[in-house]
C-alpha cells in the first residue's frame, strides 16, 4: 500500500484504487478536504468507526445521491 499524504486528483486516485494500491478509506481521505469532512461528518452522525467500511458505505452512498441528482435533471 502507498502512503498517501496531503489530496490527490480524483482520476489518480481512481487509478490507485483500481490498481490495489490504496484502500477505499485512503481514496476518500485524501480526495478533497470537502469530501474528507464530509465522510468523518458522515461517520459521526452514524457513531460508526472511520474505518474502510465506513468509506465503503460513504461511497456508495455519494453515488446514490449523485445519480439521484442527475436523474431529477432530466425530469
């Protein structure tokens, strides 16, 4: 595993994941500071460990609402 410091380019990152390199928790705290508060804001709220897990359940639900958004444009 790489040890990751500071924020990454969203493609990078995809790359790193993609490759094994990095862990979903390593992706989302180093993607943007947004994104990383985000998450702990995300983790605190449901009192669940920051964690790998937690980053899964973060991205998946990113997703969710990102598709959600997209899917109200077209109406």
């Amino acid at each position: 595993m790489i040890n990751l410091k500071g924020f990454y380019n969203i493609n990078v990152l995809q790359k790193m994941l993609y490759e094994g390199q990095i862990t979903q928790l390593d992706y989302v705290m180093h993607h943007t500071e947004e994104d990383k508060k985000a998450f702990l804001d995300f983790c605190q709220e449901r009192k669940i460990e920051v964690d790998n897990d937690a980053a899964q359940q973060f991205l998946e639900k990113t997703i969710k609402d990102i598709e959600r958004a997209h899917i109200n444009l077209l109406d």
